[in-house]
C-alpha cells in the first residue's frame, strides 16, 4: 500500500516539476518538454501536480485539451489510486 501511495506522490511531485520547467524552458526560448511526455505522466498519475503547476504558473492554460482534460484527468486517477489503496487495505 505504501509503494502506492509514493507512486502517486511522486508521479504528481514529478508532473509539477515538468510543468514548471517547461515554462521556464518557453520563457527562454529553449527546446521544450514535449507535450506527449506531459500527458504520459498525467495518465500515470501525475495529472494533479500538473495541473497545479499549470494552475501556478499560468502555463498551458490556453491549450483546450490542458485545460478542460488535465482536470478531469487528475479527478480520474486520483479516484483510481484511492480505489487501489482501498483494495489493498
């Protein structure tokens, strides 16, 4: 249960780190974090971290799929590693 629980800590951990350096990356103009990289995290179980750092620091937010899905997304599999964590309690 506890490799879990650090699974989703550090998949979300992970996802707002990417997001983060992706901005900063845009800002300088430098070759960026590919957006199917973003999104494969996001569907392991980091959607939630991205979606706060893409709430923090205002990245993506134009982008519809980002910011209409990448919600839904974190909804989904936070509520899919809760149920994990449930059955295995």
């Amino acid at each position: 249960m506890w490799i879990v629980i650090l699974l989703f800590i550090l998949l979300n951990f992970y996802g707002y780190i990417l997001m983060n350096l992706d901005k900063q990356k845009a800002i300088k103009r430098e070759w960026r974090i590919s957006e199917r990289k973003l999104w494969i995290v996001s569907i392991l179980g980091g959607a939630l971290g991205a979606m706060i750092g893409m709430k923090q620091f205002r990245h993506k937010t134009k982008h519809v799929t980002f910011k209409y899905l990448l919600p839904l997304l974190s909804i989904i599999t936070t509520g899919f590693y809760i149920f994990i964590i449930m059955k295995l309690v």
